[in-house]
C-alpha cells in the first residue's frame, strides 16, 4: 500500500529504530545528574549531538534538541527577536512559511511588533530581491528600533516542494545586519542548507527519525534570548526533560539518511517528473503547480478543477494511495492552504504526493493508473462539466490570454453585453466553480457571469479558473465574482 | 548495581517497552492526516489519552499530551493566569515547588505580574491555612483585578518527599474561586491525587514511562488561554508534533505501574522506613528530613554534617548506588536546594535516596552497610571533626534546646565573653561550618565566634549546625555569622 506522503511523515528509519532500541537501556536517566546512569545518558546525548551537528554544518554547542520542528521554529523565532529588540520589532517573513513560522508571527503582532510578508510568484518562489527590498535594515536609515529584528525563509516549500534562494537572502540579510532563521524542515535530509543564515530549524520525523524530536541551531555571535521560563538544559534553550533515546535515532538516521540522499534524489525527481509529465496528460483540467525545476526532489502538488479534495483524497485512501492535500474541504478551518493562496494558484482538488525514499517506480506507475478513474469519478458525483464538453453556445477553448494581453475591458462593457447571476452562496468548494462552469456557455462571448459565492475558497478558485479556461476575472465586490466569458 | 534515583528518572518499564515497541510500526504518521495511516495513528492516540484519562481521573478531553512535565507545568501555568488576567494577576506558589514553577512564577514576575510564596515548616509541609490566607479572594474584598489568578502546589515534595495537603489547600482554592494547579509528577504512579483541584501536570519518566511526555489535565469550566504560538494539535496546548509511540508507552506504563502501586508502596515504605531508623544509628551528625508519616513511599532524604555532598555522591557512586544531592556543591549555581532552604534544614553533604518499584531489601541493607565507611572517609578527607571528639574545653555535647528555651542573651554579653573570629571567606560547603566546629571549643561556654563564611550554603547550615549540636545561633550580618557556644 503505497504511501505517498512523505512530506507529512515518514515511517521510522531501519536505523533509526536500531539506534532507538539500542538507547532504551542507557538513554533512560537524567543526563544532568551525576551518577553512572547520569554519566551515560550524557554520553548519548554529546554523541547524538555530534552527528547532528556534523549534518547540519555547525558546531555542537550551537545546536539544541527540540521536542519539535514546531518549537524550534518557535523558541528561535521568539529568542531571537528578544535578542534584537533594540533593534526592532519587524519581523519579516515569506507568505509561503510553514504554519509554525506564521502562528509565532500572528503571536509577535499580537504582542505588538510587525510582520513584514514577502510574496511569492506563481511557482511559490521569492525574489532575493524583493525579500531583501523588505528588510529594513538597521545600519542606514529609519530611527534606531524601527528595524528588522528578524527574517525566516524555509529552505523549500512545504506543500509544493519549490526551493527558495536561501543563499542569496541570507546574502541580503547579512548585508542588512538582520539576522535569518531558515526553516529547514523539508529540505534537511537531502543536504545541508547552504549560505550564511543565523539560525536553523528542523524536524526530525520529516526524515525517518521519530517524532518528537526537533533541531535548533543558533549560531555563536547571534543575539538570542530564549522566551522564559527557561532551564539548565539544551544551552537554556528547551526546557524540560528529553526524549534521550528518540534523540539518538533522530541523529543516527540523518547521517543515515544523508549517505543515501544523493543517489535517492536523482531518483525520485525522475519519478516526479514522470508525474509532472503525465497527470495532465491523463486528467483533463489539472494544474501542476510548483516550481519545475528548483524543487525538492520527491514532492509534486497538483489540482483538478471541478473536484472536492477530499473525496479525492478519500477515492485515493480507498485505492490504497494515501497523500495529502491543500484543499480548503480538508481543513478544519475551511480555507485553502495558504500557500496555495500566495502563489495565487489553484485550490479545488488539490493533491500533494511526496515519494518516501525506496519508492518503487511501479507504484508510481500504479497511481498514475488509477488517478483519472479516481477524478472522473469524483467528478461524476459532483455533475462536474466534462472537460470535453463542447461550451454550448461559444467556440472550443483557446489558450489563456497572458496578464495584460487580455482586449480592454470598457468597449465590451459599454456594449452592454447580457449578463448573468448565479447564486453559489452557502455552498463550498468545488460546487461553485461548478455551477460557474456550467453557465458560462449561456451568456455569449463578452457577456458576464456574476458569481455570488461565500466559500473562502472562490476568491482563489474562481480566477484560476478563468486563467484555465480563458475568461475573464473582472474582479470581485465582497462576495460577488465578475467572469467575462472570452471564449 | 542499585539505582536509587528513582525520583528524578526510572527505567523504562517493560510494558512501557513492549507499548513502545508496538506502537512504532503504527504510530509515525500524523494522527491529524485523513489516510489510513493517519487514521491509525489517531486511534493510538485516542486509546492513550483515554487510558491516561482513566489514571488520572479526568475526561479525556481535558488530557493533553506535551513534551515534558516541565512543559505541562508552563503552560498550565502561563495558560491559567492568562485565561484569569481579568481576576488579578497574582501567582500563588508554596515555596518548595519544582524549579519549573519557580522558574514559571520568575517569568510572571518579570512581566510584572505578582508571585506570593507561601512557606513550609521543618518537615516540608505548608499548612492549608496558611495558604488559604494567602490567596487573595476576587469574591470579596479588594478592587477587581487584585486577586489570584492561580495557586500552585505539588502533591508530593521531589526532594524530601513530604505530601502536601491538596485537598486541603483545593477546598480554600475553591472558597476564595482561585483554580488550583497540582503538580503531581512525584506522586501520580502512586494514585489519583485526590481533591478539587482545576489543573494537574505529570511527567512520564517518572512512572517509568519514556522521556518526552507529560499530561497537562484543564478541567471543563476553568479559564484558559494557552500561551502563544499555538496551533490545532492537543486542544491547541501543545503545539507542535509529538513522538505518538512514546504517548502510547506512557500511558500504558502509567496504568501498569498504578496496578502494583498499592503493595509495592507498603514494599518500599517499610524499606524506607529502614532507611530513616537505621541512618541516624549508624552514622554520627546526621539529619533525617521531610515528614516522617506524610510522605512519598520510596523517598528518603538526609544530610551528613561535615560531607562535601558531591564527594559522597561521588564515593557513593564508585561503591555501586546512584543517588541524588541537593548540597550546594553539587548545583551548577553553587547554591543549596532551594527547597532545604525553605526547610530551613541542613544542606551539607545531603543525600536523596529515592528506590525504584521492585528494589530489593538486600540493595537497601548492602546501602546501609556501605554508608557509614563512605561517610566517615570523606569527612576523612577533609579533616572533619570526630564525632566521638570531646570539645576540647567543654562539657560533653547535650540536647539542643528547644527554639525560645535558650537562656537570655544579653547577661552574657554583657559580661563580655571571649570571642573569636574565624575567616572562612571564599571557602565551599562543607568547610565553612567544619572550621566552625574545630574552634568553637576555644572559647568559653557563653563565648561566641564569629564566623566569616561568602559560600551560600553557610546561611543555612550554619545555623542548622547549632541546632544540631546545642548551640546558639545569634543571627549575621552579611558574611558574619555569630554563633554562641552553649554546651
């Protein structure tokens, strides 16, 4: 049963079990405490410390064992703007962060500081240029405190696995005294993450290790004052007692892992780009969304319109392929993912697969079998227009108009072009994209559709949409949507 | 070779293991995921917290897993007094707390919220009137907004292992509509903590359990604001993903060890017991703390006058037992334990012997055994005064008196007794009060010596060491501790 979803969660590591189990015995006791027992547990941890450290490129003294991904993004978000106060209260951060980065945000506005977000295009990428043209840095100008106190920049994109030019950001932070936290969560097993950054963060069951377990590396000359209440342990920097045994698998399986890392991501990006290739030949109306190139090696997210993502996810589960998805239908809080959201792109139906290392290419092959049956059939459920539905009262589809290519706007309005309204509203996502779809074809080319729908995620589905089939998105007014049928 | 350290961390326990085992093929994916993987591990998840639920005697919705009991401990408490802000903003703590409450009431502080310590007596125990008249009521009167948000105090104490009246203290709590925070890390293992408390905090290596989880209990109806950043994972209290096949060893551990809770505390009572009698017997100048009666079953706790307590740990160690110290020496701040402190008890060459479930009495009886030889060599080493030595120019030592029996001061002084001074400055516990006792026999009964002494410990054991040899302690200035020779 193939599981496709790796970025999420990995299985332990063969190593990483071993390594578990051989700790149980000598990774029990306080490795504070004096005693033999104590003494032993220390030794376990200075080694595991050792061989993360060695893997991430630091120094073991710059480098304390999390209980998660999550804290460390955390307590190094919060520490080192404390530790630059005098400097600052800005923040500035990618829109494309990990939920972990945005929640200490909203926390670090709440309690009064700003939050500077840096966009991304529509792969999911920013611009080192625009990311450092968003730093206020504090040698120049502007009053002292009124600078950037920090910066965070993942390594690669969670959700749609693109690289970010962490290099050269970290070159523009240096150049601007700001400090840069970079969240390597995804990216940590394949390589160490290169360039000058001030700070790290990582997780430790992104890579086979055990949950749990999260990395913090500060680097020595940063300012850093660790939100309290802090202890004696991990340099002051994560309080309470660890996980000894989780820890020492954590660091057995990165070295584990990274010796395999070079070989395994040649491979799967093969295997990715077989995806990326094929599902838009296979399933009509899909966007393959991320960066094509700059990518991790094993993750690819696409979206299929006129799809509810989780009977998508649901129909896969069932198949035996499990992977996750971006939809706003598989959040709790009913909106899409927003990442998905900043790149602007796509949400309905949305479907990320991230190979686990050892993926076999016939399981791959598998999925991409039973993928258009899976779609059709959700969309036959939802009575989703056919993608070879001639548009009943217009001509077949032609290729979207680039931004700014499209004929001015007024002529057509001022010809008073008939209209339509469709009332979508209290219904979800992907149902009025749907009832959009299947109206268009009754107004004529120039004519307009008002779309009244609530659903958060018609402010995103809507215009890509449009960019998929050719119209026209004129705008919105709360929660009324204009599409110009183009086409 | 005997571990008696139980209190600060066990060995796994073999269900704990065999749990963990188990749960490591099941329990890596995210339990917030939809997949079947995610299903499962959802279910392992359910499972532990209903057990733990079960244990504690809580809904299993009020249970949330976190990284550490200290890490329960700060969000229990940074989460009550901020659900409490608008009552007041007064923290009230006993004195002999974990230091993960001090540490937590020292960040309140220092966010400009108030802490009032409520004190213990000789044996450790706060009076459920005292600090009931601690609590500053927002029922009655005061202005709104002066009240106490919050009073914390732990079950059982985790250095002398005296209990604490909690169910007293939750009755005044819940007079004066305070919520009442118990941290039972020590005495859970043993039984549900009994009474009305609002917020319980746990730690599972202390029960055998793994490192890395805690049990933060929030009952339904009190107020609670979870300190920021949080996000969706444990009710939104602890953020961050967590080492499941740990949660699930934890909780099956805790009812394993409560099932043999019962005969194995009659067990280790009695062994305990032992301890207590047949120390003072076989050792000279030593003290027994913590309450006799109302204590933990397998703790016991005392200090060698004259010892160097990390020199004991350390001969006690090369002779095969692990304990525990809380001498000044043997803190990396060079101060005594904070809760001796409160005690107001000898510090000096203290040893905490706590046994782990299924010690033997012959481990016991070989520690007795061994105890004497290994006390008598380190005070040895230093030079120590003999207990059997005569004071050189006195009568034999008799009965310290009892605190108000001490015959008036001023005749005496005014009589103008010979004193001598003796310059201790800069020099470490046990040295201090060893050069105390070499010359106090110099001076006449009635004289004083006035002893010079920077080491922390010495406001402490100084005095204790009048107490426990029949003399006055006439109180310092600064450095200068006076002390009048009384027998």
């Amino acid at each position: 049963m193939p599981y496709f979803d790796a970025a999420s969660s990995l299985p332990l590591h063969p190593v990483a079990r071993q390594a578990l189990l051989a700790a149980l015995d000598e990774g029990w006791a306080d490795p504070a405490r004096l005693h033999r027992e104590g003494r032993r547990a220390r030794l376990l941890l200075d080694a595991a410390r050792e061989a993360a450290a060695e893997a991430v490129g630091c120094r073991p003294d710059e480098l304390s064992f999390t209980p998660s991904g999550t804290r460390a993004l955390h307590t190094g978000i919060a520490g080192a703007l404390a530790g630059r106060r005098r400097a600052g209260r800005t923040l500035v951060v990618s829109a494309v962060e990990h939920s972990a980065v945005l929640h200490a945000a909203q926390a670090h506005q709440a309690d009064g500081g700003t939050v500077v977000e840096i966009p991304v295009d529509r792969a999911g990428r920013v611009s080192a240029e625009t990311f450092g043209a968003g730093l206020r840095g504090t040698g120049g100008s502007g009053s002292p405190g009124d600078g950037t106190a920090l910066a965070c920049l993942q390594s690669a994109n969670h959700e749609v696995g693109t690289e970010q030019p962490v290099a050269e950001v970290a070159e523009r932070c240096a150049a601007a005294g700001v400090p840069l936290l970079v969240d390597a969560a995804q990216s940590l097993p394949w390589g160490p993450v290169p360039g000058g950054w001030s700070l790290l963060a990582a997780s430790a069951h992104k890579w086979g290790g055990p949950g749990g377990v999260g990395l913090l590396v500060v680097r020595k000359g940063v300012r850093f004052a660790p939100p309290p209440p802090v202890d004696e342990r991990e340099s002051g920097r994560s309080p309470g007692f660890a996980d000894l045994p989780a820890i020492v698998a954590a660091a057995a399986s990165l070295r584990a892992v990274r010796a395999e890392a070079d070989a395994e991501a040649v491979r799967l990006r093969a295997l990715v780009d077989r995806v990326r290739a094929r599902v838009p030949e296979l399933v009509p109306d899909v966007e393959v969304v991320g960066d094509p190139v700059r990518r991790l090696p094993h993750l690819v997210t696409f979206s299929c319109l006129y799809v509810d993502g989780e009977a998508l996810l649901h129909a896969l589960d069932r198949a035996g392929f499990s992977v996750s998805s971006g939809s706003s239908c598989t959040s709790g809080t009913l909106t899409p993912s927003h990442v998905l959201r900043a790149m602007g792109v796509l949400s309905e139906g949305n479907i990320r697969v991230s190979l686990p290392p050892g993926t076999a290419g016939a399981d791959v092959d598998a999925f991409l079998a039973v993928l258009p049956d899976v779609v059709r059939e959700v969309r036959d459920r939802l009575a989703a227009p056919a993608a070879s539905d001639p548009q009943p009262a217009g001509p077949p589809p032609a290729a979207p108009p680039e931004p700014g290519e499209a004929e001015p706007e007024e002529p057509r309005e001022a010809a008073g072009a008939p209209s339509l309204t469709v009332d979508s509203l209290g219904k979800r996502c992907p149902v009025p994209v749907i009832e959009l779809a299947r109206v268009i074809g009754r107004v004529p080319v120039g004519g307009t559709v008002l779309l009244l729908a609530d659903d958060e995620a018609a402010r995103l589905d809507v215009p890509a949409w449009c960019g998929m089939r050719g119209h026209e998105y004129l705008g919105s007014d709360g929660h009324a949507h204009r599409v110009r049928r183009l086409v």
